[in-house]
C-alpha cells in the first residue's frame, strides 16, 4: 500500500489520542478507554473480513483496534436506527444509498465534510445519491446495475433495442436450442428494480424531480398515463402476449437458466459475475436494450457507501476514517479484490478496469442508469408497485393494477 506522509499520521494519531484522553476522563478511565479506543464498524458478512483487513492500516497508524461486525445487509439499516435510538450504535456501517433519506430522518447519520481533492476523486454522481439538503451524508465507495448478459455461441452480437433480442431469442426457442427467450427475474410479488429498465425505456416514472434535480415525492408516478402506458407496452412480451417476461422466472431459478443454456440472454448484475466465469457459457455483457423508437433502458444504479452514525462515540475517528481512509484508492482495492465490486474512486475504477474489461464494460452499462430514489419514500414503493407489475405480466389489466398501486403508495407515504 501507499505509505501515508508523516503529517497525515500524526494528524490522525492525534485524532486517536484525544479520543483515548476522552474515554479515560472517569472514575472507570482503563475499561472505558479501551471501550472508547476501538472503532466499531457494522457490515455484510460478505465483506466485513475484507474491511477488516482492509482498514489494519487505519488501526495501525491510530494505535486502535477496529472491530467490524457481521450484520445482514438487510437488516442494518434498520438495525442501525433501532440502536441509534438505544445509544449503543456502532461508530461506522456500510450501506447502500438508497437509505439516505430514512437515515437522516431518524437522525442516525452525521453529515460528511469531505475535502475537495477527495471529492474531485469520485464519480460526482456518486456523492449526488448519498447528499440530501446540500449534506453530504455517506462516503461512496463502489456501484452497482443490471445489465444484459448474452450467450455469444447463441447470440454473437448485441441486440440493440429489445425487439432485436426478442426476434433472436424467439428464434432460438422455435429451433428448440433454448427454453426460454430471456432469463429475467418477475415472480409472483414483481421485480421493480430489474423493471425500471423497461418501464423508464417506454416512459413510465415512479417519482418525479423538481427544478433542482432532487426527488420529487408529491410527483408520484406509478398510476400516470404515462406509466400505464409503458407497462401496457411491456404487458406485450407478458404471458398473454410474446411469453417472454413470466412470472414463473424469479430470482431463484433465473441463473439457471442461462447458465445451464437454456436462456441466451439473461438481466444479470456484478453478482454473477463471478458464476459466470466458472460456468462452461461464453459469455459478453451489454447494456440493456430499450424498445425501438423509445428512450434507452435507464437501469437503477446503486451505490454502495460508509455512513458516521450521529453522536458516535469515536465520531472524530469515525469521520477521518471514512474521509480520509475510505476515500484512499488502495483502500479501495485491497477490498475490490476480496469483493469485486465497481469502484466510484477514479484511480482505483481505472486500476481494475485495465485487468478486468468488465469492470469497464459494466461502468458503461450504466451511462443512461440513474441512481436510485434516496427520498425515504422509496421504501414504501416496493411492494404496491412490484405485485402490480406483477400482475400486469399475467395479463391483468394495466390501468386498474397500477392506480391501485398508487393509491396504496400515496396513501403510505401521507398524500
């Protein structure tokens, strides 16, 4: 790793050092100092040996020990806001961006002073997902999106709208090389995040944005003319229709099925990749395709992030750690090669995109994406909006699934 210069160190040992004298100001000073001395991080199982390692050099240069401890994704968000309110937080979590808006609701999150060379260092939409009300809330540090993966011994070239690849996988299914057209995930209850692609490509929106580009919650869009309109589109390769999108195909059997040859083109993400290369398919990623004549498919993109839980007790070394540590490029790649995940830091996205072309094939799949709503709205969308569209893949009629749908969502959201 790139030795950090002595001024930086002693800077951030002096950080450590006030923080121990703090902790040790009390009758119980040497079990409270060393409570107080230890950085305690809240993260996935599946990457919290990586920031473990990852962060050694952080202990090291501080003199303190960082703890990283194993919570389900799906649960620290949550989790956090529950401890928050508890007082027994943890001093950083990772999270996802999409997040922001319910955490600083419940006040669980400090802003972020980031400096501007370590700003003009990352994917500046990046810091747009993670800031609300001009403060910056979380520190990015990988991206993720849906994109297309084909079967290039059945499929050579990339189709480039969705009626090309309906056309191409329609005729593999007649010559009875494949069962399937496309590998997509509906399911019973609906996929709104795989969906987006297709109803934002045909016109449909869920949430508007104001003249400021931020997310607008009283322009809801799910029960639109335009949003019907779109999904009316796509009810056409539905079960009533081209048979390609069905509920039958869900998330647990949708790999399967393009792996096992029996889809040529399957809505994957950076976390098949790694399948992907130990399976006997050859294989190429491209965007995915919008409808002819339409807008480009535009894919939700995530954003992955380190957050400062608000009144930490190690908030100083929780903030030098995620501004000056998790902002580092060899930060950044000691954990990309313990979890390969798109990096949004510009030195490390390009050091791993001149070994892995598919890094920055994957990049570029996202150029007409948009990141994700972080309005505290959003999680209340899920799953009015997924079991209409849902529905509509079955046959139903569009206009009467998705104004139920809005209703529902306005009425939990308080309009």
């Amino acid at each position: 790793m790139r030795s950090r210069s002595a001024s930086a160190v002693a800077g951030i040992a002096a950080i450590a050092l006030m923080a121990t004298a703090c902790s040790n100001d009390g009758s119980d000073g040497g079990d409270e100092g060393a409570a107080q001395s230890t950085l305690v991080i809240w993260s996935d199982p599946e990457r919290a040996e990586a920031i473990q390692s990852a962060a050694a050099e952080f202990a090291e240069a501080n003199g303190i020990e960082v703890d990283v401890q194993n919570v389900s994704f799906d649960d620290i968000q949550g989790d956090v806001v529950n401890a928050h309110q508890a007082g027994n937080a943890p001093d950083v979590f990772i999270g996802a961006h999409d997040w922001t808006g319910n955490l600083m609701r419940n006040g669980a999150v400090q802003p972020i002073e980031l400096p501007s060379d370590r700003a003009d260092a990352i994917d500046p939409t990046a810091l747009e997902a993670v800031s609300l009300e001009g403060q910056l809330l979380g520190v990015p540090y990988t991206q993720e999106n849906i994109f297309l993966m084909r079967n290039t011994e059945l499929v050579p070239d990339a189709p480039e709208t969705f009626e090309e690849l309906v056309e191409a996988g329609t005729r593999l299914k007649d010559d009875g090389e494949v069962d399937e057209v496309l590998a997509m995930a509906v399911g019973q209850e609906g996929d709104p995040y795989r969906m987006n692609a297709l109803m934002s490509s045909a016109g449909g929106y869920l949430f508007g944005q104001d003249e400021n580009g931020d997310w607008d919650p009283d322009d809801l869009g799910v029960g639109t003319d335009e949003t019907i309109a779109a999904m009316e589109k796509i009810a056409e390769y539905g079960e009533e229709g081209e048979g390609v999108l069905r509920r039958s195909i869900e998330l647990e059997n949708e790999a399967a099925l393009f792996f096992e040859g029996d889809a040529p083109f399957f809505v994957a993400g950076p976390w098949t990749i790694g399948d992907a290369n130990a399976s006997d398919i050859d294989y190429e990623i491209s965007a995915i395709p919008g409808f002819e004549g339409m807008d480009p498919a535009s894919p939700y993109i995530g954003y992955q992030a380190f957050f400062v839980t608000e009144g930490s007790a190690n908030s100083a070394l929780a903030e030098e750690f995620v501004v000056n540590h998790v902002t580092d490029s060899d930060f950044v790649l000691s954990l990309y090669e313990a979890d390969p995940r798109t990096p949004v830091q510009t030195e490390a996205l390009e050091s791993v995109s001149a070994d892995d072309p598919n890094i920055a094939v994957m990049a570029e799949t996202g150029e007409n994406g948009v990141p994700m709503p972080n309005i505290p709205e959003m999680g209340e969308t899920w799953e009015p909006l997924g079991i209409a569209q849902a529905q509509i893949i079955g046959g139903a009629d569009a206009r009467e699934a998705l104004e139920t749908a809005h209703d529902t969502i306005a009425e939990r959201i308080g309009q």
